[in-house]
C-alpha cells in the first residue's frame, strides 16, 4: 500500500498536475513512520507552458534489530546492528601490565572484567597460532569508542586491520574518560594486518626479558595504533579490548 501511494504522488507530479492530498485521509500505513514524500506539483504558465515539477521521495533505510542481528541472530551490546552486523565497542585499559601477563585469555578475561558492566569484552591481541584478526571475526559493522558521540574508529574490521590506520586513536578507556598517556604504549603482538607481528610476544605472554613483544601507541591513528615498535616484556603498556 504504501508503494502504490507514494507512486500516484510521483506520477500526479510528473504529469503537471496541481495535486492536494490531505494525508490524514490516509490509512496509517500508506505512507509508513519513516518515510516522507514532498511534491511540488503548479499550475501551467500563462504561455501555456508546463511548471517544472520537483518530486523529493526520502524513504529511511529499514533499520536492523540489534536484538536479532544477522543471519546468526546476535544480540547486540552495543544496541546497534549495521549490515547485519552488530556495531562493536572498543577501549583501552586504564591500567598497564607487564608483558608476561600470563596468557591471551588472561589478557581476555581483564578485559571482560574491566567492561563488564556495559558488554563483553576480549582484548585485541595476538598469539603463535592465531592473530588477532582471527580471533575477533568478521564483522560488516562499525568500531567505536566509549566516549558520548561514540566516536567512530574503523567502517568495518577490514578496515581497522588496513595499511591506512583508523579513524581516530582509541584513547578511551572502560569508564568512558580519556586515558593517561604517560604510558602510551599497548600490548598487541599484532602487525598491521591483523596477523602476528614478527616479535615472540614474550613467548606469548608467558615469559619475561630478553623476549619481546609488538606493542601499539594510545596516541596514534595512523598503522602505529597497532604496531609501532617490539617493546622488552618487563616494559608496562596498557590493553586494548573489543566487543565480542
């Protein structure tokens, strides 16, 4: 119905004719909540001349239930799913560590505990058999951070894993305030590409000096974000953690 309604504007418009519809006489449906039809239809000129019509169709896009995201069904977190995709949040830890930390799934588990009260978190890190691009997933939705506007860092994981960097530094950290760069450096383990970097990650976080490991800068949006430099495992450097 409100195909065919929006069709007799369009065609009304295009033939010249002055047209008034009160669109209250309409049944509620015919045009829908999000659509808005605008026809600016006059009468022929004195010349007998027809009036340049102007016909504005603005349908919003149908908008994607973050509680039934994609074809998995994902509940969204972050109550937002984009191309079927839910849209993930990124932080960095307010506290730094030493690189031999234990393992990945200790790194995991502060970051699930540092986000815990908003969403579950896993941290953006690398380890032998697997890089952390592979670890996170795919995803078609945007990354952004936990400040007020939730600032938008990648378009999509392919881009935050890109040789042109992100958006903008992810700077912020679990309670949504800026974060002390005093120690500016991330542990990662991660090459631009979202694959292991060419360090041993402190034998993947389970070994001290003279092991290193990639580390990231909290200051930086170009590929540095992500790897800057190898870092000794005895260095201190915060996490960066990600919606699952």
């Amino acid at each position: 119905m409100k195909r065919y309604a929006t069709l007799a504007l369009v065609v009304a418009a295009l033939a010249g004719c002055s047209l008034l519809i009160d669109l209250h006489d309409l049944p509620p449906d015919t045009l829908g909540d999000a659509a808005d039809v605008v026809v600016d239809s006059t009468q022929p000129q004195p010349d007998g001349s027809d009036a340049a019509s102007d016909v504005v169709v603005d349908a919003a896009p149908d908008v994607e239930d973050p509680a039934d995201c994609g074809p998995t069904h994902l509940i969204c977190g972050s109550k937002r799913c984009v191309n079927e995709s839910c849209v993930r949040r990124v932080f960095v830890s307010s506290t730094v560590y030493q690189g031999n930390f234990g393992n990945v799934f200790n790194a995991d588990n502060t970051c699930s505990n540092l986000g815990f009260a908003i969403g579950d978190f896993m941290a953006i890190m690398s380890v032998t058999d697997a890089g952390a691009k592979e670890r996170m997933g795919p995803s078609n939705a945007p990354f952004i951070l936990l400040d007020g506007p939730s600032t938008e860092i990648a378009k999509n994981a392919a881009a935050l894993f890109s040789d042109g960097g992100i958006e903008h530094p992810v700077n912020v950290t679990e309670d949504g305030g800026v974060v002390d760069a005093s120690v500016a450096f991330v542990w990662t383990g991660t090459g631009t590409n979202g694959e292991p970097d060419p360090s041993n990650r402190c034998l993947d976080w389970l070994a001290g000096d003279p092991n290193t490991a990639g580390v990231g800068l909290v200051t930086n949006q170009d590929t540095a974000w992500l790897y800057s430099q190898a870092r000794a495992c005895s260095s201190l450097a915060h996490f960066y953690c990600v919606e699952k």
